[in-house]
C-alpha cells in the first residue's frame, strides 16, 4: 500500500506545511503544527456554505428580517440576539463540566414541545441523557419534551443521514470533537476531522434550514479546541463562562452575524438546571459589612445591561527580585500598563510590590472601563485605606494618564444609583447634564485628579 501523505498543519490558524516546523508559517505561533493526512479533494469538498444565487443589485434585493425562534430559555435567547435562525450555526464552548449539555437539553426539551428537536450525543449514552432529563424535570406528565428524539452517535455520515431524515427544526451536537467522518483516517477531535466535521454540518444547516448547536471542547487556555477556523465557519459563538465553584455561569456571545456581540446571558446552576437570572446587575459585588481596602466597584457594560462588579486588588511587599503581577477575570498585560501609568503620572509606585488582581464571581472583564476601578482598588491596597462607602467608578485610562470616557455612561450611572450606590468617579466627557437624584459625581479628566479626589473624601 502506498504511504500516505501527510501535512502539518496548524492548531491555532488552520495553516499548512509540508515539514514540521517549529513555527507555523501562516500565524507565527510556536509549537502548534501538528502531523494531518493530505485528504484528496472530494467531489463536494469545495461547494460553498450558502446557497448560490445570481449576481442581484443591492437595491433590489429585499431586506427581510431573519424569522427566529425562542429556545424556550429566556436568557439563553437573549445571547442568540432573540432565538435561534433556520439554518443558523452555533458554535458553543466552555470548560468541562460548566453546564454545556445542561442547558442544551433544558432547551430542546421546550423546544421540543412546539417543533422537531434532535439530540445527538456524542458523550453520554442515551440512558445517561434520560437520567438527567429526569432530574431536569423534563419527564413530568404535563411536560412535553418527551418529544425529543435523541441519537447517540459519533458517525458524521449517520448523523447527517439522520438529519436529512427527519428534518428536525434544531439539531445538537454534543459535542463536535467526539464526531469523526468515515472520509478521513485521522482520530476523532483531530485537527482536520474537527474541521471537516463542522463544515459538513454546516452545509447540511444552510441546505436543510435546521438551526444546529455544536458543543466544542476549551482548551487549558481557554479557547475553543481545534482549529481557528472553527470559529470561521459558524455563524455564532457562545462561551460559557463562570467560576466552577460559584453557582453563577455566564453565557458571552463572542461573534453573531445575527445580533450583537457581547451580549450576556446569566445563569445560575440550580439541583434542577439552570436557572436564568433576569437582574444580575448585583451578583458580583462581594457582601462587606465595611468597606475594606482594595476594593472598587466598577460598572461595566455588557451588552445591553449595566452590571456591577467589585474588583479587588491586593498589593503586598515582594520578596523575589521580579514582584508577581497577577489578574484574575481581568487582563493581566493591561494590569502592566496601569501600574507604569500609575508610576509615571501619579508617582505611585509598585515596582517592590506583588500586584493581585480579582474580579469578583469569576466574571471575565475584557472593556477598558475598568482601568479607573484597577487603579483604585491598587492604590487603596498599598495606602491600606478604604474607598468610600458607596463609591463606584468606571472609566479607561491612557497611556498620558488622561481618563478616556465610557460608552453608555448614563445608563452605567442609572443602574448604580438604583443599588443604592451615592458617589461616583467617572470620566469628565461622561458627566451627565442634569444631576441624578441621590447621586455625588465627581468628574475627572486625569488619574493623578481621580486618586487626589478620592483621597479628599476620606
Ligand atoms: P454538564 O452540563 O454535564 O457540563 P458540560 O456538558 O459543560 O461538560 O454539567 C454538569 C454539571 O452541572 C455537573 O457537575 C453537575 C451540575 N448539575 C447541577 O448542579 N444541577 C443539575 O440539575 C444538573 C443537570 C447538573
Ligand atoms: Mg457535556
């Protein structure tokens, strides 16, 4: 038999080289080409996603709004952007365990109520997914979502087969890395059978019009298993976000050519499921009795809701020539950034101090917004001093120290004042015109002015 040949190609681009290298010649990443075989084009390797249609004009074509629906789970459609699309994609990731497969299953047992739903596992056998519908309250007489049709399988060309058959409005896939194609030699969750998997699912999407979930797998950094291009394909993205020991997940619409990104939807993890939570804006403020040092409350803006998280910074006496900088739920190289302005404009300086940083509730916070919170919470850690009780910040800061303003500032203020929250450190462009009832502003333009402020306070 004659050798087969092989490619490499790489885990985070998608790239490919003949030789292995360290270095991948497409994305420049180190160490990620991994041994593929070269599969021979097939007949409908290369037909296009969408359907194909003549050349049209703008003008003439006619908008039509995309029809959705509900996945039965309130929260759950709000990261979707409203519900789910006839023949949409999505691709949903999150560590093991988080509750991936829960709420999957608590959705298509609504759906299935009104619509044909099917259930492909990959993972768990059918009984094991009867078990859990069963503690999901799934089975109960009045329910109807013993209507779903499960299928456990990890056969693309079966599953495809099944799909075709029976035409189901939603289709699941749990999960994506388990499916291996009958068309290729490599080991299911490889590279190229991740690849070809997920598109072959997704031209049975576009062409049948059933809607698809597909699980993936993270990876110990915390991105989607597989290659790049996974994320290409789809139309949506989810992450399930959230710490495992906290009863608090978080759902994040990464992209969607459907709705807006960065939509969150906020679950709590319940003995029955998953429970949505329609106000989350205090969930992630810690319950002090006093104030205590280094800790801010910073607004921050997800998608169409303000949330309120506190930000806890510890900063300590290094005792290792190279002091530790280390964030949690925020970006640690930011964290870098804050500290040399905070040196630079303010004169404060950490360079003989260990720098902690938290979000609390294991939220991840990726808006610029939160720098004024960062360098608060630092400052009143070294000064061991308290902010204000009932002091919340937001706001970016630049590399001159200046403090950039935030996007939907009044909507941040509104939601602060409503919890009870009185002073408010924010950047001068975001000061509202006319005073909000109950509420102190303090409006800067300069960090060096926002720590000389807060200082004043106490
Ligand atoms: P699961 O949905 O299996 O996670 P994934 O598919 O993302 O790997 O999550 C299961 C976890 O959630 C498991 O640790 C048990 C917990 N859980 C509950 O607390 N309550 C429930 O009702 C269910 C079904 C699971
Ligand atoms: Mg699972």
């Amino acid at each position: 038999m004659a050798k087969q040949k092989t490619l490499y190609t790489c885990t985070e681009c998608g790239g490919q080289a003949p030789k292995w290298q360290g270095q991948c010649p497409a994305c420049g990443a180190w160490n990620t080409l991994v041994e593929t075989i070269a599969e021979p084009a097939s007949a409908n390797r290369f037909q296009s996603l969408a359907k194909s249609a003549p050349v049209q004009r703008l003008a003439d074509i006619e908008a039509a709004d995309v029809p959705r629906f509900s996945t039965g789970v309130s929260e759950f459609d709000r990261v979707l952007g409203g519900g789910l699309v006839a023949g949409g994609v999505v691709l949903i990731g999150g560590d093991p365990g988080i509750g991936k497969s829960t709420l999957l299953l608590q959705s298509l047992g609504e759906i299935a109520s009104e619509r044909r739903a099917l259930y492909v596992s990959g993972e768990e056998s059918a009984a094991q997914i009867a078990l859990r519908a069963q503690r999901l309250s799934l089975l109960d007489p009045q329910s109807k979502a013993g209507e779903l049709k499960l299928l456990a399988e990890i056969q693309l060309e079966r599953i495809q087969a099944t799909i075709e058959a029976e035409r189901p409005d939603v289709a699941v896939i749990d999960s994506i890395q388990t499916i291996y194609s009958d068309a290729l030699t490599s080991a299911p969750g490889s590279v190229a059978q991740v690849r070809e998997c997920a598109a072959q699912l997704t031209r049975v999407a576009k062409q049948s019009g059933t809607a698809i979930i597909m699980v993936g797998h993270v990876t110990k950094e915390g991105n989607l298993a597989g290659p790049r291009v996974l994320e290409h394909i789809v139309d949506t993205v989810l992450y399930f976000e959230g710490d495992t020991h906290s009863s608090f997940r978080l759902v994040r619409a990464f992209k969607n050519r459907f709705g807006a990104v960065n939509e969150l939807g906020v679950f709590a993890m319940t003995e029955r499921g998953l429970r949505g939570v329609s106000n989350p804006s205090a969930l992630f403020l810690s319950q002090h009795e006093q104030t205590v040092p280094g800790s801010c409350v910073l607004v921050t803006q997800e998608g169409s809701r303000p949330l309120l998280v506190e930000i806890q910074a510890l900063v300590d006496t290094a005792h290792v020539p190279n002091p530790r900088r280390l964030a949690v739920g925020l970006e640690q190289n930011r964290l870098a950034l804050l500290l040399a302005v905070l040196h630079k404009h303010a004169g404060i300086a950490c360079f003989d101090q260990d720098v902690f940083l938290n979000a609390v509730g294991g939220v991840k916070i990726t808006e610029p917004a939160a720098d004024l919170a960062v360098l608060l919470a630092i400052q009143s850690s070294l000064r061991n001093k308290p902010l204000p009780k009932g002091l919340f910040v937001f706001g970016e800061v630049g590399l001159a120290g200046e403090i950039r303003p935030s996007p939907r500032g009044q909507d941040r203020l509104k939601e602060a004042a409503k919890l009870g929250f009185t002073i408010a450190v924010i950047p001068k462009a975001n000061a509202p015109k006319q005073p909000v009832e109950g509420l102190r502003v303090i409006a800067v333009e300069r960090i060096e002015q926002a720590i000389d402020q807060v200082r004043d306070l106490d």
